[in-house]
C-alpha cells in the first residue's frame, strides 16, 4: 500500500507541473490583439496614443523637420517601455534604492500619473545605469583613428570667419507711413555721406554717438564686437550679411534696408577662415568619436532589448501625426480618421 500511495502521489505532482508548465506557456504565447485605429504603438500590452507622442514631441523643442522629429520620440519612447518592462522583470521597481529615490523626489501633492511618470523615470534610469552605463569620457580612442578622421573632414576644424563692425542704426517705427519712411532713409544716406566723407573709425564712432538710434551700441562708438560668420544673433541677417560682405578696415557698406530700419556699418577688424590648432582639434575629435561608439553600443543594447518583446506599430497615424504637427494642429485631434 505505501508503494501505490507514494505512486500516485509521484503522479499527482507531476500532472500539477506539467500543468503548471501549461499555464505558463499559454501566458508567454498570449499576444496582444491588433492595434486599435487610435493607438500608434504598443509593445507587449502597453500603448503609445497619438497624444502622447505629440506631446513628447512639442516637449523636446522641435519646431519643424516633423518627420525626423515624430520617428526619433517614437523610437525614445519605444525603448522606454521597452526598458520599464525590463526592469519590472528584474524587480527594479521594488528595489530599495528605486522605491527610496521615488519617496525623496516625489512631490507631496503627486497625482497618481505624476507618481507612475516619476516612478518609471527613476526605475527607467536605475536600470540603464546598472546595464548600460554610458559615458564617453571612458572610451579609448588611438591616436590614428584621430588622425585618420581629421584628413577626412578638414572643414569641421575650420574656424569660420569673425568680423567686428560698427554701425549707425535709424529706426523706422511699426505705424510709420510710407511717407516717413522715405524721409527716414533720406537721413540714413546723409548719414552714410557724412561716414564716406570721414574717413577715420573715430569720426565714425562720433557719428554714431550722436545720430544711432541702437541705445546698445551708440555709447560704444556703434562697436558690434566680433561675430562669427554663420551665427545667429539680434542683428538681422541682412544686417550680419552686409558685414560679411566688407573685406578691409574702414570699408562702408550700402545703406540696408531691414525689418525695423536702415543700418549703416563700417568694418572695424576681420579675420578670414582658419585651422582650429591641432591640440584644441585632437580633443574634439577624441571626444567626438567616442561619443559615436557609445551611441553604437546604445543602439545595438536597445535592438537587442527591443527584440524580446512584441512591438506594433501603426504606420498610417503616425503620418497622421508628423501632418497634424506640420499644420499646428492640437495634438488631441490626431487620428486615423477612416472614411
């Protein structure tokens, strides 16, 4: 009798694992359904709303090149998820570390989304931190790689050319008719007669002293200080342009027209288009190339992340997405919209 009893307890134990073991692989074979007409992504059986990836677009800054901009959030939010589920596997989400990083940052006040946006940042972060571990400033890079890629692209170690101007600034109202418009450009060429007529950067900044309307400059004898070609700043470009186009010290440009006047400059010093030095050149590169192999490393970590989970992706609104941001329209009104 104990033989047979200890049988079908043997039995008994093998039928419960093996179902068991059944259950475990339904679940793992369990596949999300199709993606609904409303959601542009979703990896294992979370979803990624039009809304949201308009959002995280508007929040990173981007103000045009929609198409680049839409593909690369996607993909940053794709690899998110793809990280948070990762971590949740590996118990992130309970580790003390994790749970006493979210306490200390969590405002008091948190809703609930603000609590699960915070929680997944930090399990997120924990997570890259102990797996991937970026940091460029620890890639060796051999000297004839830097040497070999300096020959290569010689123009990204070109200092472009600088520029300091002095101008005269008259200012045309917003409300001014065309009428005193005219008048004012009459005196912006009386002035630029005087500047031809005296020919010395002191007489140029006296000029300036007296008759600029740019209160920033007019104290300084109309100095703009060095500019560096291809820059932005609050000159207007055709402004910047008519500097570039001076070659010699005391050089006059034209009267220029702009959006809020007329602007005479004269060329107080100009330096052409130079080599960085080798030394100041090296680190760049060194620092560059690095930051090209971690990029690397990230990528193949993320694709190779990615491919343990089952990603969709509804490639019909997320054009309609990349539209509604091209016209400005509100996130919220982007969907698939069938006819």
């Amino acid at each position: 009798m104990p033989r047979t009893h200890d049988k079908r307890h043997r039995v008994s134990i093998a039928a419960f694992v093996g179902m068991a073991l059944f259950l475990v692989a339904c679940r793992r074979e369990d596949k999300p359904p199709p993606l609904p007409d409303n959601v542009v992504a979703g990896i294992e059986w979370t979803t990624i709303s039009p809304e949201m990836l308009a959002n995280e677009v508007l929040r990173q800054g981007y103000t045009n090149g929609w198409d680049d901009a839409v593909e690369n959030c996607l993909e940053e939010i794709i690899r998110s998820e793809a990280v948070y589920l990762r971590a949740k596997e590996e118990g992130f989400d309970k580790s003390p570390q994790a749970l006493a990083a979210i306490r200390t940052n969590l405002p008091p006040d948190a809703n609930e989304a603000l609590r699960l946006a915070l929680s997944k940042q930090i399990i997120v972060a924990r997570f890259l931190e102990t797996h991937l571990g970026l940091d460029a400033s620890r890639v060796q890079i051999p000297d004839a790689e830097i040497e070999e890629y300096s020959r290569k692209n010689p123009e990204e170690f070109t200092i472009p050319p600088l520029a300091n101007g002095a101008l005269i600034f008259v200012r045309v109202p917003t409300n001014s008719t065309p009428e005193s418009t005219a008048a004012l450009k009459e005196r912006a060429e009386s002035l630029r007669t005087k500047a031809l007529e005296q020919k010395e950067l002191a007489e140029f900044a006296s000029l300036a002293a007296r008759h600029s309307d740019d209160a920033a400059t007019r104290n300084v004898g109309g100095e703009m200080g060095w500019i560096r070609q291809g820059t932005t700043n609050r000159w207007p470009v055709v402004v910047l342009q008519a500097l570039f186009a001076l070659r010699e010290r005391g050089d006059l440009s034209p009267v220029v027209v702009a959006p809020d006047g007329f602007y005479i400059l004269r060329l107080v010093k100009y330096r052409p288009a130079s080599i960085a030095p080798w030394t100041e050149a090296r680190e760049q590169i060194r620092f560059l190339l690095a930051e090209k192999k971690e990029a690397a490393r990230a990528d193949q970590f993320f694709a190779s992340l990615k491919a343990g989970f089952r990603i969709q992706v509804n490639r019909e609104l997320v054009k309609a997405v990349k539209q509604q941001l091209a016209t400005n329209a509100p996130a919220a009104q982007v969907t698939r919209g069938n006819p």
